[in-house]
C-alpha cells in the first residue's frame, strides 16, 4: 500500500497500525484473564502427564550411579564374548562403594532386573560383601567380584549395563510393543511372554462394541426422553441419572451379583427352566461381563449428549414429512435420524475414549479374558513401580486415542459432535 | 453472610489443623478386620498412654507406589506403614524405607531376649520390622466337595476327583509352587526348577490342566465371598480371611492346611521424616512390637505373631471365647506341611514370571 493512501488515525499513526497494536492489547488482556486457569491446567494436568510420559524414554540412572563403570565399559566390544578388562571391575568397585552408601545400588538392580531376570539380587549381594572389600589389598577386583557372584563372570550381565547406559531409552518402548534387544538387533520376545499387542487389540475391539452397545441402548431411550411430555420425561430422566450418581463399585458389585453363577439372572434362568441347573450360563469373570457391565455405566455418557441434540430437532419436521407421504419408518430415516447423528458422534466419542481407560470395572468382572490394557498399566504403575513401561505403555494408548480422534474428525468430521 | 461463614469455618480447621499436627501420627494398614485388630491391640493403648492421636489410613495395598510419588514429591505424610514383606524389601531397594537396627530400636522380650533372637530369620530386610506371620492357603466347602474331603493341596489340580470351580489369586506367586509340587517336584527343589525357563513352562503346564476352571481373585476379600456364594468349591485365601469366614461368619467352610505358603507382614517407617516424627515413628513401632502387643493381637484375628516369646501368651478371642491357638497357621497340627515365600527368589524373577504368567492367562 503506497503512503499517500494511508489513513491516519487522531493520534497521527496509522490506522492500520493503531488497529493492531489495540487488537494486541485486547489479546493480552484476554490471556491475562485465563492465566489462572492457563496456570492452574498447566501445572495441574499437563506438567504431570509430560512428566509421566518421559518417563517413558528416561534412564539417568544407570550412568548416575555408576558414572565411572560406564565410562570404561564404553570401550568393550559385547559382541566378543570376553568378559571386560580389570580396569572396568576396578572401576564397578569405586562406584558401587559410592553407590552403597547412598543406598543406590538396589534402585539400579531394581531397574536392569526389567532387563535381565537376577540382577535384582546381584546388585543387594554385592553391595552387602563390597562394604568389606579392602581396596588396598585386591589384586585382581575381577576375581573379588567373581567371588562374590559368579553373575559377575557373565558377559550377559556387562551386555545389559552396556546396552543401558545411555540417558535415553528405548528399552520401554520395545518392551510395550512385545520387543526386545539383542545382539543381533531388535527382535520379537518369545511367544510365551507376548502381551501387550494381544491387550491393545482387544481394548480396542471391546471399546468398539460396548460403544455400539450403548448406541442401541441408548437411543431409544434418548427418543424417548426428547419426545415424552415433560412429565413422564422427568422421571424417566431420574431413572438415567440415578446410576450416574451411584458409586462406580456399587455398580460393577452389582453386577456381579447379578451375573454370577449362582447369581439373580442364573438363578431365574434354571428356575423358569430355560437353562438346566447343572449348565448355568458363564455371565461373569469374561468378555460378556466387561461388556454389560462396562455398557451400564457408560450409558449415560451416551444418552445425555443424544438427549440434548433431539431435543433441538423440532418435531414439526416429522409431521411435515409424514404429510408429505412419507410412512413413520422412512420419515425417522430420512429426517429424524440424519439430525440426531451429532449426538450418536458426541456420544460415541465420550464412550469409546471413557472406555478404552477403564480399568476398575474390568478388573472386578472381566476374569481373564475380559481385561484392558489399562489393567496392566496400573499394575506396572502402583504393583510392580514399573513406572517406564507403565508410561510407554500410556503414551501409546494416548497416541492411539489420538489417531483415531483424528480419522474421525477426517471422515465424519468434529463440528458434527454437539455436547448440547 | 454464608461465604464468610464457610471462610470462618476453613480458616479454624485450618489453623485446627496446625494446631493439633505435633500430636497427630498417620498409621497406614490394611483396613477391615486387620486393622480393627491392630487398633484394639495397639492404637488404643499407645493413644491412652502418650495422647498421640492416631489417624488411620487404609492404603497399604498400593503403599509402594504411593510413597514413592510422596518422596519424589518431598511430602511424605505418613509415618509408620504396615506392609508384606516383599514390598518391605523393596521399599528398603529403593531407599524408601528406613533401617531398623533391631536390637537397640525394639524392644527385648521379657525375659531380656534380644529383638533379633525374638524375631529370628523373619526379619528378611533391614528395614522390616516383623509383625505377624500368616498364610496363603486354602479352604474349601463341606457340603460341595463330596464325600471324601480334600486333604492335600493336588486335589486343587484333581478335577476328576473335585469337579468345580476353584479361585486361586491372579498372581504367580504360590500358584507356580503349588503347581510344581503337585507336578512331583520336591519342596526342597521347588524354587531351583522354577527358576530355569523348563520349570516354568512346567508349572504352566500344570495349571493349564484346570485353567477352564479357575475363578482369578485380586482382593483377600473375592475367596471368602465366592465360597460363601457357592461360586467355587474350594479357593486359596489369607487364613485370617477364612477364619472370619468359618468361625464368626459360621460359613459350612474348612481349611485345608495342606501346602501353606508362610508370608510375613509388619511395619516400615517410611524415609524423608522430621527427627522428631522419626522419633515418635520408632516409639509406637517399640511399643506395637513388644512381646504382649503381638500376642494382645492374636485375640482379635487368626495370625500369628511375630515374636517367638508371644506364642505362649497367645489366648482367647476376644469376643467368642474361643482357644485362639488350633486357628493358627503354626499350630502344630496345621503346619505339618508348609512353605516359605521366598522373597529373594521373587524380587528376581517375579517380573520375568509375571509376563509369562498374563500372557498365559489371556491365550
């Protein structure tokens, strides 16, 4: 824009300029009003989850505790079969009595025992008989360590402390894909030992069907809701929210009542006589009772944003189409049902990622076969303090969650979700 | 009016709060009967004698990971925390828990008996301070099991003989060895054969003989319940559960002593405490752990304790009257045939098994 053009503003700037520089101060005073909540999200939710998650990645402490070892272990080939040079067990020797006293060694054992099964003890034996060791008078700190475990002559042991001594890790990650290590580069871990992927499927698969579960369960009441007098909708509206405002373990205890195998359900069974007494159905402890009881608590997330999206669909629409010729069945279809999709999305959507991390009510009815993968991230999380695979296995749940939040935005599109 | 009230109301149990916190200690355990037995025994006395008041705290069950997050935060809030052995060791690993030196912070027996004599090999980690011992072991339903009730822990595996559901607890632990041992691996070599990969796939191979017919438990609270329901027949469950179950409950259950895994349970004083909540932690600890505290708890609930010099104060219950002593896992006429956890064995392999063992269960 050429200068003769320009519009000044009654301070003698230009208006563009002045234009901006109010626009700026408003966006500032905009940020400033959220800052609390900008503030108390950040350090509240998002720090704690970043936090977590490079945990994922994370491993300072192998060259924290033993900086020296590490150091000359740099220099040996794992592949040659040798044990490491004297200069190495000399070195494992001054870190370990370092490490001992800050009661440090057992935290490191801890650790590579994730790695190789026996380290754990390795590390508490040793560092109990280093505390005698006389550094003086130790000709060969090889056969010292040796003597205190014959582990110490394993080059096993070397190839894992080696293979860890890095900062970062990847060690977490290959362990949450079924993968590991080894000399010869990254392999599947023995079939006998394969999980995660098997869990992850399976979360998948479930979170999909108590999803279209709570789809055909959940519309016809919402239907119902949006269409009844205001009278009858109100107690029918209670009767959703009660269990919403029940305790979740009340709930799954419940349903365990219920569905066992000499529960309520069973027991009506053999008694109307549809089933012998001697062949009760198996309701509980498998997929069927994650899914029904999963499906039950997670109801409401899917009647409520249905609920709210009928509502808004005028029935005028209905009763124009059927004067127009149209019988029920293909005036619900064509214009009844295209409106409430919103509601189905917004609804899916709050059903499939609530249900991909539940972890309770499958542990309480799902057995063996009906549990997620979010079981085993609390048990790495509060039983096994397997914080690392605990978080590698999160962050792939999350990038999971994401990705297909992501292919829904890109086929059924996000501003097709209404909350309400 | 009503917002100033509120403001009022926090700021005096705030300042409540602060007032009340030197004489305030928080005692973490297990919650339900144990901690009731814990409470009579212990708390109420310790209370009366120095009016400290004590706060109870049911989280033992995930106390590991909690006081890891709390001394990773710099707040540990607790101060005494009752836990199994095995967390104890680890809790020790990783500089979690204090070091006991028994002798000298405990208290001797009456008869003058050094802690660590009292104790004996129970004291598996520096940092534990035992507490009692009890059992994994299991009970059974009389009007279920037939004619012939069971008495050896293989009629767990026999499902010709016993047919049935049964629970077992989702967790290698005991399971490999029962497994092992009714597969005619002798008790001495259980551990040697489970730590080689055929031993493994050995006892795996044994509990795929009755998989379809296993109810996996996670609470110590599932076992009782499914018996008392009729969902299993026979189930492993702590032996203070089942004697709630048969005695106060009258539930128509038997024990069957048969292959009882010993566990050990007791306290650890969590690291990161001020000298003087250390020095009020280590006090109670004293007193909870005399010889007459341990055998004062065995009137409430059926775990022995841990103290060789408490066994023969060991009496009545203290509301059913009844003998304590044949409900104890180490009276003589149950502990004809047991085990011990081997915690060393665990801290190593139970990383390596425990993957085994889930990928087992969901195949």
């Amino acid at each position: 824009m050429s200068d003769k053009n320009l519009v000044l503003a009654s301070d003698g700037t230009s208006l563009k300029r002045s234009l901006a520089r109010s626009l700026k101060r408003q966006k500032i005073r905009a940020l400033l009003l959220i800052a609390p909540l900008l503030l108390f999200v950040l350090l509240t939710f998002i720090a704690p989850i970043a936090d977590m998650l490079f945990r994922s990645v994370e491993n300072s402490i192998v060259a924290d505790t033993l900086p020296q070892t590490v150091k000359e272990l740099a220099s040996w080939d794992s592949d040659s079969g040798q044990l490491p040079s004297e200069a190495v067990y000399a070195a494992l020797a001054r870190d370990l009595k370092i490490a001992v006293k800050a009661k440090n060694h057992t935290k490191l054992g801890s650790r590579l025992n994730y790695q190789k099964t026996g380290t754990s003890s390795l590390f508490r034996q040793t560092g109990r008989k280093i505390k005698k060791l006389d550094f003086e008078n130790t000709p060969s700190f090889k056969d010292a360590f040796e003597k205190m475990n014959k582990k110490w002559s394993d080059p096993a042991v070397w190839q894992t402390i080696q293979q860890f001594s890095n900062k970062y890790t990847d060690g977490y990650f290959l362990a949450a894909a079924d993968l590991t290590r080894t000399s010869s580069g990254i392999e599947e871990v023995p079939e006998d030992q394969r999980i995660y992927y098997t869990l992850l499927l399976r979360t998948l698969s479930m979170s999909v069907t108590i999803t279209f579960m709570c789809i055909l369960l959940g519309y016809p009441v919402a239907f119902l809701l949006a269409t009844l007098p205001l009278r009858s909708s109100n107690v029918l509206m209670i009767l959703v929210l009660l269990p919403f405002w029940t305790s979740l373990l009340v709930r799954t205890s419940a349903w365990k009542v219920l569905l066992q195998n000499q529960g309520v359900i069973n027991d009506f069974l053999v008694w109307i006589g549809i089933v012998a007494d001697g062949n009760r159905l198996e309701l509980i402890n498998n997929v069927t009772g994650t899914v029904i009881a999963m499906t039950h608590i997670l109801l409401p997330f899917m009647i409520l944003p249905l609920f709210s999206v009928m509502k808004t669909i005028p029935p005028t629409y209905m009763r124009a189409a059927k004067s127009m010729g149209a019988n029920d069945f293909t005036a619900f279809r064509r214009v009844y049902f295209p409106q409430s999709i919103p509601g189905i999305g917004a609804g899916s959507i709050l059903v499939f990622i609530l249900s991909i991390g539940y972890y309770i009510t499958p542990e309480i009815v799902g057995g063996t076969k009906g549990v997620f993968i979010s079981n085993r991230i609390a048990y790495h999380i509060s039983s096994s303090l397997n914080w690392g695979l605990g978080a590698a296995l999160g962050a792939i749940l999350l990038v999971v969650v994401l990705a297909l939040y992501w292919l829904y935005d890109k086929f059924v599109g996000i501003d097709n979700v209404k909350l309400g | 009016m009503k917002i100033k009230t509120i403001m009022l109301g926090t700021a005096a149990i705030a300042m409540s709060a602060t007032a009340t916190l030197a004489e305030d200690m928080t005692i973490v355990s297990w919650g339900g009967a144990y901690s009731a037995s814990q409470l009579q025994a212990y708390d109420v006395p310790y209370s009366a004698n120095t009016g400290v008041n004590i706060i109870h705290d049911e989280s033992s069950s995930e106390a590991v990971a909690k006081l890891r997050a709390m001394n990773e935060a710099g707040n540990v809030t607790w101060d005494v925390v009752d836990v199994v052995a095995a967390d104890a060791m680890r809790l020790c690993d990783e500089g979690l828990a204090e070091v006991i030196d028994h002798d000298t912070q405990l208290a001797d027996a009456p008869d003058g008996t050094k802690a660590t004599v009292d104790f004996g090999d129970l004291i598996v980690s520096e940092c534990f301070i035992p507490q009692i011992v009890y059992s994994t072991t299991f009970g059974y339903r009389n009007d279920l099991v037939g004619a012939t009730a069971p008495t050896s822990v293989c009629s767990v595996f026999d499902t010709a003989a016993y047919p049935g559901k049964r629970a077992l607890q989702k967790s290698p632990l005991n399971n490999m060895e029962w497994a092992l041992m009714c597969d005619g691996v002798a008790k001495s070599d259980v551990f040697d054969v489970l730590a080689t990969d055929e031993g493994q796939s050995r006892a795996f191979a044994k509990l795929d003989t009755i998989k379809g017919d296993v109810i996996w438990w996670n609470a110590g609270a599932d076992t009782p319940q499914l018996l008392a329901d009729g969902e299993v027949i026979m189930g492993s469950a702590y032996n203070g559960r089942l004697f709630s179950l048969i005695v106060e409950q009258k539930q128509d259950v038997s024990m069957l002593w048969d292959a009882q895994v010993y566990d050990l349970d007791g306290w650890i004083i969590p690291t990161g405490l001020s000298d003087e909540r250390k020095a009020r932690a280590l006090d109670y600890v004293k007193f909870a752990t005399d010889t007459q505290r341990l055998a004062d708890q065995s009137k409430y609930i059926s775990y022995g304790p841990a103290r060789a010099s408490s066994a023969p104060l060991v009496d009545k219950h203290a509301t059913l009257g009844i003998d304590m002593a044949p409900h104890m896992p180490t009276d003589p006429n149950n502990n004809k045939n047991t085990l011990l956890t081997n915690y060393s064995f665990w801290a190593d392999y139970k990383d390596d098994i425990d993957a085994k063992f889930q990928a087992w269960l969901i195949k």
